[in-house]
C-alpha cells in the first residue's frame, strides 16, 4: 500500500546550508522548511512511523533545483513520522517536472 504526501518545494539547493567558522550547517531557511515539512507530514499521517524497508517516489513539479538535495530534506522532515529512519529508504525513484507552473512536490511511501 502506497501513501501520499503533497509539500510546497524545499528551500533552493544554494540556500539550504550556510558555512559557518564551526563548518557548514543547515541555514535557517532549510530549518524552517524543515519544521513546516514535519508539520505537513504530521498533518497528512495519522499512524505510527514504518517501519523496515520503504520505498520513496518523489514528484518534483516547477523546481530547477538539484533533485539529491531536495530528497535530503524532505527525507529529513519526514523522520520520526512517515518512517523511523530515512536509512529505511532502500529504493527511491525521483522524477522531474521542471516546466510545470504550480510549483510543489508529491511524496509516495511504500513499505516494502
């Protein structure tokens, strides 16, 4: 059985971490997407997290952004709720719609 999520899009690939004199760190930005994805995750699940293998496909619609660095935060919003763990995520498919006008991206979780 497949679950589906819908989420604006992530922060740009450019603003997600910011260098610090301790190092790179997420910058505020990806932390407040970060907090506004695990509220929508939280407002779109009402089970307990999976757990084992999972299988993630993500529809990116109007981003010209870096897909890896948009599935890493979404991943990360979605610890703790959707699944246990990202390191569940044991096959993931992610697919493009850069032309699109209504900017957004659809998540769908399998446990496998």
């Amino acid at each position: 059985m497949a679950y589906y999520l819908t989420f604006d899009l992530p922060t740009s690939t450019n603003k997600l971490y910011s260098r610090t004199r301790h190092g790179v760190r997420l910058s505020d930005e990806a932390r407040a997407y970060k907090e506004y994805a695990s509220l929508m995750a939280r407002n779109q699940w009402d089970g307990e997290p999976l757990k084992g293998d999972i299988s993630v496909t993500y529809r990116f619609y109007g981003s010209k952004a870096d897909w890896d660095n948009l599935c890493k935060v979404l991943g990360d919003s979605m610890n703790g709720i959707i699944f246990c763990d990202d390191s569940q995520i044991v096959e993931a498919h992610v697919y493009m719609f850069r032309k699109d006008k209504n900017k957004h991206v659809e998540v769908s979780v399998t446990q496998l």
